[in-house]
C-alpha cells in the first residue's frame, strides 16, 4: 500500500476515525488500515491452515470485502472485530470452495487406493503444535487462534464469531485439553 507523507499524518488516528474518514471517500484513511491488519489477518489465515500464498489473497479478499462494505461498519463496534467478522466469512467460503474442489479428488482416491490406517500414522508423526492445532475442528481452532495468536479477548471472539461467549470459554478450555493430550501422543 501507499507509504506516501500523505498516509503518515493518518498514522495517529485511531481505527473509528480512520474508517469515518475511509466512509466519507478517503481512500488514504483506508491505505492505513490496510497497513494496520495485513500483517494480523496474515497470521489469522496462515494459523487457521491456509497456505501461505492462498492466505495473502485471503488477506486482499477481506480488504475487499471491507472496502466493499464499508457503510455497514458502525462506530460503536471495534474495527477490529468488524475486520475480523470479515475475514472469518472469507475463510469459511475459502474451506467451503476448497473442500468442493476435494470432493472429486477423493473420491478418484478412494477408488484407486486401499484402505489403509492412514490417520493413525499422520497423528503418530505430528512434530509440532502447528499440526495439533490444524487437527482440531474448525470451531475449536477459531476460538484458540483468534486467542492466542490474535490476542483478542473472549467477547471479542464472541462477537466475530457470532456465540456467546459461554461458548467461546468451553470451546477453547476442550481445544487446550485435546491439544495438551495430542502433544502428550507425539
């Protein structure tokens, strides 16, 4: 994006101000969110297991996504949490995309290929905590990546992915335990 002097002066707003500028047409205001949240919804997509290259056109897809929808934001809410409400839909049509594309390759697979216990042999020869995470089930990994490696709060969680945050502390209190136990196996 744009590192011209004209951006630096946007540098000390905050991100209500920022997006109040970006809604009335200024396309500066929008350079400096950009530069705000690529590096963290990088991270967010490369540790909810997307590739890197596929993760930095998840990234450009959710400014996208923003600058398209721009008026919806309101100011009450945290740009962040809008952001990432965002980048969770661009990620779930991304699985959603993804698995329809599999579906004719595994069923070639299962076809050409014996059974065997390969499940078994991939949770055996998991060497890190990466793996373990990208085992859990989607809901489960949400909750722990936006937390941990994130940094959002509970209620942030809850707001981004729509639950209560009840449901955000259980998830993520099961999604410790399976990974504790998972890095016990390995």
């Amino acid at each position: 994006m744009d590192d011209s002097p004209e951006t630096d002066r946007y540098e000390q707003f905050d991100d209500r101000e920022l997006m109040s500028l970006f809604q009335t047409g200024d396309e500066d205001a929008f350079a400096v969110i950009v530069r705000r949240y690529q590096h963290q919804l990088l991270n967010f997509f490369s540790k909810m297991g997307v590739y890197t290259c596929d993760a930095s056109d998840l990234v450009q897809d959710t400014f996208i996504r923003l600058f398209k929808y721009r008026d919806r934001y309101k100011p009450r809410a945290k740009l962040k949490t809008f952001l990432y409400m965002i980048a969770r839909q661009i990620w779930i049509d991304s699985l959603r995309k993804h698995k329809r594309k599999q579906q004719f390759s595994v069923a070639f697979k299962e076809e050409q290929a014996t059974k065997g216990d390969a499940s078994a042999a991939t949770v055996s020869t998991a060497a890190d905590a990466v793996e373990a995470l990208q085992r859990l089930p989607e809901a489960m990994r949400a909750v722990v990546v936006l937390n941990i490696y994130q940094g959002m709060r509970y209620k942030e969680i809850a707001d981004v992915l729509g639950i209560a945050e009840g449901t955000v502390k259980s998830r993520m209190f099961h999604a410790l335990r399976k990974l504790r136990e998972e890095m016990r196996l390995e």
